[in-house]
C-alpha cells in the first residue's frame, strides 16, 4: 500500500497532472484509493487545503482520502523525531521536519508497513532539509518516486 506526500498532489496539479488537462490521473487516484492501495494522513490534507484552488476543493471532495493518525503511531512519531534530533541536522531543519506532515507521514508508513510515495530524492549530506528519503531510509521504510508507483501499478492514461 502507498501512503502520498502533499508534493504528490500539489506539484501533479501544478505541472504534468494538472486537474483541467489530465483528469485520468486524478480518477486513477479516485479508483486507486477505492481498492485499498492508496491514502494519505490528514495532515497533508491540511497542507492541501492551505492552497485554496482548485486541488483543495478536489482534496475537501475526499476527506476520507487522508486518514488520522491512529494509536500505533506514538512509538513510531517518537523514534522519527529521535532520529532527526540526534542526527546532523540544523535545529532549524529538525523544527520544520517536525512541524509539517513529512515527520507523521514516515511514522505512519513504519506503523502500518506503507511503502511513502514522494517526489523528494534522497540527499543524506544536507543538513539544511531533512528530506523524507533520506528519513525513509533511516527508519527502514520504503519509499518511491510518483512515477515508479505508477508503473508497478501499471497506470495507464490513453487517450480514446
């Protein structure tokens, strides 16, 4: 099962996905969800929402798309935010990992054994950003890149 980043919906809108142009995408994500192999957490939800276009209405249409943390995530929130603290980052980098959904998305993903899909790369030396590959990769989480999910799950978006 894949758990989405907020960049997933928001630069799709933005750039190659874009609601008006290619709503095979986003009926894919509809269709997607449905069958259990997709979700993200509430708080990209939120993340979302701040956009106020036309991806928070499409988002706001699908609440149940972007789930709460649950119980089991406690253990996992607290060993995320142990890495980060204890690791080579800035202070300013550990607070604002914390403060957006990147933190909650990969201690869900660990819960719940979720592979976290990402337009993010890796970059293990900065010490600016704490990157969700990179905190994937510590935790001993799966992550992918949008376009590797969509070819192991053979999307196809053809014209008729």
């Amino acid at each position: 099962m894949y758990l989405l980043d907020a960049n997933i919906f928001i630069q799709s809108n933005r750039a190659h996905y874009g609601l008006d142009f290619v709503p095979a995408f986003w009926d894919w994500l509809d269709r997607s969800y449905a069958a259990g192999t997709l979700k993200s957490i509430k708080q990209v939800g939120s993340e979302i929402a701040a956009g106020h276009d036309d991806l928070t209405t499409w988002a706001a249409n699908r609440s149940n798309l972007f789930v709460p943390l649950d119980a089991s995530c406690g253990p996992h929130l607290t060993a995320v935010a142990k890495w980060a603290n204890n690791h080579h980052f800035t202070q300013a980098a550990v607070s604002e990992f914390l403060s957006v959904a990147d933190y909650q998305l990969v201690a869900y993903a660990r819960a719940h054994d979720m592979t976290v899909v990402t337009m993010e790369k890796p970059d293990p030396q900065r010490k600016k950003r704490i990157k969700i590959p990179d905190a994937c990769n510590a935790m001993g989480v799966k992550w992918a890149g949008p376009f590797d999910m969509l070819r192991a799950e053979k999307a196809s978006f053809v014209l008729k």
